[in-house]
C-alpha cells in the first residue's frame, strides 16, 4: 500500500514539474515578444510616437442633461420590515437612448428617492461623452441619473 501512494505522489510531481516548465517557457516567450515591440517603438520617430500614444488616448467627460421618465414601477412588502422597490426607465432625446435605475431600501422611515415621480417627470441623467487624445468623440452613452 505505501509503495502505491507514492507512485501517486509521483505521478503528481511530475505533472506540476511539467506544468511549470509549460508555463516558464511561455513567460520567457511572451516577454521576448514584448521586448521586441518596445524596440520597434523606441526605434521610432517622436512624432509618430505622440500620434499612436494620442490615438490610444480616452478622456471621459460629463454633462448632465435632462431625461424623461417613461415607465416607474414602485412595489412595497412587509417581511420583519418595509421593504420598498423602485424600478425607473428614463428616455433621452439628445442621445436617443434610455438608462435603467433600480433602488431597493429598507425600514419604516426610509423610501426609495424616485418614489414619488410620475410618468412624464423630467430629471437630470450624466451624459458620458468618450474622446481621443485628438478631442474626436469615440462614443457617447448615458450614466446614472442625478439623485436629487
């Protein structure tokens, strides 16, 4: 029985010997590579270099723009506590879009933010507007809604 136990041990051994010799010989490979690409961008010229870092570039700016609330759905059960949900979607013209706000609170005294809007309400939504380092816009898409 004991001699059977170290085979398995064995057997073992090796697999994670071999496993780390896989896993080293692909390091080594991986970081030639990366070596090589950083020789080929020093090699060039400064303002080729400024345009690929510019180009790689993302600045996220934001802006808050109104919203229109298109559908609101409150819920509200007792278990121990109150529990109260609220579900908002709110339309955006300028971007045509809609973003979705979920709230969920507890306690007696406590009530989701957005509990008392109506269908139709206007709110403040973060527009999310995504540039290059050049200032050309990559992508715009809405945030969160502004909690008042």
């Amino acid at each position: 029985m004991r001699k059977v136990k170290n085979l398995k041990i064995q057997k073992i051994d090796i697999i994670i010997i071999l496993l780390f010799f896989i896993l080293f010989f692909l390091g080594g490979f991986f970081l030639r590579e990366m070596i090589k690409c950083q020789r080929e961008f020093d090699a060039l010229p400064l303002e080729e270099k400024q345009r690929i870092i510019l180009s790689n570039q993302e600045n996220y700016n934001t802006e808050y723009i109104n919203g229109t609330i298109t559908t609101i759905n409150n819920s509200y059960y007792y278990a121990t506590t109150c529990w109260y949900t609220t579900k908002v979607t709110v339309y955006c013209e300028e971007l045509d879009d809609e973003v979705t706000y979920e709230e969920k609170v507890a306690g007696v005294f406590n009530r989701p933010t957005f509990w008392d809007y109506k269908e139709r309400d206007i709110v403040q939504v973060q527009k999310i507007t995504v540039t290059d380092g050049y200032g050309n816009i990559k992508r715009q898409y809405l945030g969160n809604l502004v909690i008042p």
